[in-house]
C-alpha cells in the first residue's frame, strides 16, 4: 500500500466536520497506536464542548491541545477555539494568536505545515467536508515532503470547497467517501506498523530465526 | 541529514545572525512558528534559501524591519476574551481597591488595545486617577500604535460586543471619537499610560508593580525564556501582587509555580505568596 512507517495523523474539517470526525474516529479501535491532531473550525468564543462530543462518539481519548504538551500515541488532540495550533520539532504543541489564515484561527494549513516539523514524511493528513479552501497549502507541503493525503470526496462532504481544494492543490494518494475513510486509515496504519515489525523481524533473523516474534 | 536539518541549522544561524546585528534575541522563542514565518517571507520575496535571508538581513536594515514585523506577532483586540476582563472587573479590581496607589504593567502590549481595555475599566470603577500604567514592547512600530490609540473603525463593533461581554455599562461610544474611517481613543484615556520600550527576553525589572498583564505572550517563548520572564515577574510583584495571563498559558509548569496562587484558575488569574513563609 505504501512504503512509510506513519507516526502521526492530521486532520482538517470544517462546516460539516462534527459529524465527519465522528465518522472517522468512531471507526478506531481504542488500541489506535498514532496520534491524531484536529483542526476543526470552531466560532471563536466556544468552550471545549467538541472534545467532549468527540470522545462520546469514538473509543479513543479526546482532548484539547495544551500549549507545550508532548504529543502522546493514541491521543486525539483538538486545536483550542481561536489559537492556531502548531507541531514543534520535539513533537510537542505550540499555541500562536497569529492573524487567521484562510479566515480561520485555528487553520489547517498552519497545523499541516508545522506537521512536517515534528514528524517530516511520517504524516498522513485527512481533510475532510468544509466550505473554503484551507488546507490546500498544507496538503501540498506534507504531499512535497513525502506524506500520505486522503481526502473526503466532494459528493459525500456537506460542504465540498475544502475536500475540492486539497484534490486541486496536489496529486492526493486516496479520495474516499467518509464512511470508508476510518476503516481505510485503520488499515493504513496497521500495515505501516506491520513493516515496523517485519523490518524488526529481519533485523534479528541471522542471529536468531525465532527472535522476537514466532510465526 | 536531510533538508530539513540544514535549514534547522539555517535557522538557528538567521537568529543568531538577527541577534549579533540588531540585538533582538529570537533565539529562545518556540521555533514553529517562527520558523513558518520565515517560510512565507522566504517564498514572498523569492528568497532561495534561509541563508540568502541571513545575508540580507545583515545588510539590508529595512529588510530586517520588515522581518521584525513578520516575527513579533501584534495580533490583539479590545477586550480579548471577555470572560477574562469580567473575571478582573469582579475579582481583581476589588483587591486593587486597597491601595491607596497603583501600578500596573502590562508587558508585551503590542498595539494597545488591551491597555486601553484596562484604562476604561479602571475610569468606571474610579481607579484611574491613582494608577500609573506601563504599556512595554520591544517593538517600536507597534509601540507608536499603542500611543496613538487609533484603531481601525472596522473593528469597533465587536469590541463594542466584547466590551458589553465583559460587563461594561456605559456607552462604549464615549471612549472613542470616530474619524473617517478611525477611531480614536479619548485622550483622558491616555493621562497615566506610559508606552516605553522593553523586550522581556533581554531587559529587567523596571519596579514593583501590584498588577501585571502579560496575555498571550508566553505562548511564543520556549520554556527557559518562559521562566526567566516568570522569574521577572515574580521580581517584580510584592506578595499580594496579581499576574494574570493568557487563558491558554499557565504558571504551573514553570519554575515559578510555587511563588504563585489561583485567583481565577480558569482565567489564569494569579496571586503571588509569601515565599518566605513557605521556606521556613
């Protein structure tokens, strides 16, 4: 399917998007072993309710992003309403009040750009339904740099601007209708974990065939 | 070592660079975004690479300047989280009611709009004429903003909105006189501010201060120049003195966590106390 070992999942969603990260996360199983980091659009002055909603709906831990946290596997982190949110080289978080970028604070393109800082072409960015066309930039960057793109398709978005968008700024890898877009990264994911293993296995088989794992 | 690795390296040599020539120190802010920030100027100005930057930078002082502004981020509104401002109106203003002199600084007050905030609340709960405020930025373009205290007209409505959110009474249209398309704030706003030049990751204490403000800031710091400024703030406030910060920062990963109590945790209002007390 791919020749990369993932190590982190971004996601960008818009109007729409409550209902499509239900979607994808509801697909998961609760032993998911990346970190999945959120930016869904969100009125500037809401609570943290989505976190909330989110972990209703899925078997994962859902959470706000705090500024200088260390990125965890198996966490969903959502960006905090208002503050764009950034991936460090250390793999932790970063907050700026930095002026919107494609009339949205958070924005997808500064989370998806700062993305590649922190984990370079282990990345496998999902935009989802939304009605302008951030992440666009973002996903040609990861796309520059080696990561894996999937994309909702248009005719199953509530709003097709940004899933239209990603698919016109760069050669995306899958273009898939929500429901089939959690199931799909599952199985991403576990067969970039299983060359992790199989490489593990070689690793070890001229000096012991049985080492670490028994067939 | 891969692209990314040089312009790390690059990066690291364009803050150095910046430092050396001109004395301002990015050096311990969190990189992210700095680093995108250099990206975009990078591909605006057709740049080749971060050295051509680090080249132009030490020779071409408007182009540095026009760098500064791309990196020291002066995005601010009146009344920012108006949550914050009512929690102060109902909470802090009370215990600053006390003194019988007062002292407030607020570091890193980019364009102004939050120092203006704090002056009307002060005028309406009758604290202004006995409180000297210290607007800092170690940006002088944003600084003479501050001063001028004109602001786009645009954005008046929802600082009217947030005003109102933040319990504000009166008409907020008595702040401001409109002209053409600004608004200017009233000058007996501006009788006990004092807009000078400070940059917290290179000066130091300047006084005692029985209020600091120092909202989203902190943010763009790494966590060693996160704690010196801490440590500049706990030089700077006597036991009682208040710090309140951005509703996304917090005291309580930094060194200084000890020095400081919650007054309004969620608003990320804090106490200083008595260290003494809690060495004996």
């Amino acid at each position: 399917m791919n020749n990369i070992e993932f190590e982190a999942v971004v996601i960008g969603s818009s109007a729409g998007g409550i209902k499509a990260l239900s979607s994808v996360l509801s697909a998961l199983p609760s032993d998911f072993p990346l970190p999945i980091i959120i930016v869904q659009h969100l009125h500037p002055q809401s609570d943290s309710y989505l976190a909330k909603i989110l972990e209703s709906k899925c078997k994962l831990k859902v959470k706000q992003a705090d500024e200088k946290e260390t990125i965890a596997d198996g966490m969903v982190y959502i960006a905090p309403p208002n503050y764009h949110l950034l991936i460090e080289d250390d793999r932790s978080f970063s907050l700026s009040i930095e002026g919107q970028v494609n009339f949205a604070r958070p924005s997808v393109d500064v989370l998806f750009e700062t993305a590649i800082y922190g984990y370079r072409d282990k990345i496998v960015a999902i935009i989802l339904t939304g009605a302008n066309h951030d992440g666009g930039v973002g996903v040609k960057k990861i796309k520059q740099n080696g990561g894996y793109i999937i994309v909702q398709t248009p005719e199953s978005a509530e709003a097709d601007a940004m899933p239209k968008a990603a698919i016109a700024a760069t050669d995306v890898d899958k273009i898939l209708p929500l429901e089939q877009i959690g199931s799909f990264l599952l199985q991403l994911v576990n067969s970039s974990i299983k060359k992790r293993f199989d490489k593990y296995n070689n690793r070890f088989s001229h000096t012991n065939p049985s080492f670490p794992l028994k067939n | 070592m891969d692209d990314i690795d040089i312009q790390n390296i690059e990066l690291q040599l364009l803050l150095q660079a910046i430092y050396l020539k001109y004395g301002y120190d990015f050096r311990n802010y969190a990189k992210a975004s700095i680093k995108r920030r250099v990206q975009h100027r990078l591909s605006k100005d057709g740049l080749e690479s971060i050295s051509a930057m680090q080249k132009k930078v030490l020779y071409d002082v408007s182009f540095f300047e026009t760098l500064l502004l791309d990196l020291s981020i002066n995005v601010t509104e009146m009344f920012r989280d108006p949550k914050f401002y009512l929690a102060l109106r109902k909470v802090v203003i009370p215990h600053l009611k006390k003194y019988p002199f007062l002292k407030i600084w607020h570091a890193g007050c980019s364009s102004g709009e939050e120092v203006y905030s704090m002056a009307i609340i002060l005028k309406e709960e009758g604290l202004y004429d006995r409180t000297q405020i210290y607007a800092t930025d170690m940006n002088e373009i944003v600084l003479k903003q501050a001063k001028d205290g004109i602001f786009n007209i645009s954005r008046l409505k929802q600082y009217t909105a947030n005003y109102q959110k933040a319990g504000g009474q009166e008409s907020f249209s008595n702040y401001y006189t409109a002209h053409y398309d600004h608004a200017v704030m009233s000058k007996s706003l501006k009788e006990n501010i004092l807009f000078s030049d400070h940059n917290l990751a290179t000066d130091g204490v300047f006084g005692e201060m029985n209020l600091i403000m120092c909202r989203n800031v902190l943010i763009y710091f790494n966590r060693d120049l996160q704690n010196r400024v801490l440590g500049l703030f706990s030089d700077s406030l006597p036991n009682d003195g208040i710090l309140s910060l951005g509703s996304k920062e917090s005291i309580r990963f930094s060194a200084f966590s000890n020095n400081f109590e919650d007054v309004v945790r969620e608003e990320k209002i804090y106490r200083k106390i008595n260290t003494d007390k809690l060495t004996k």
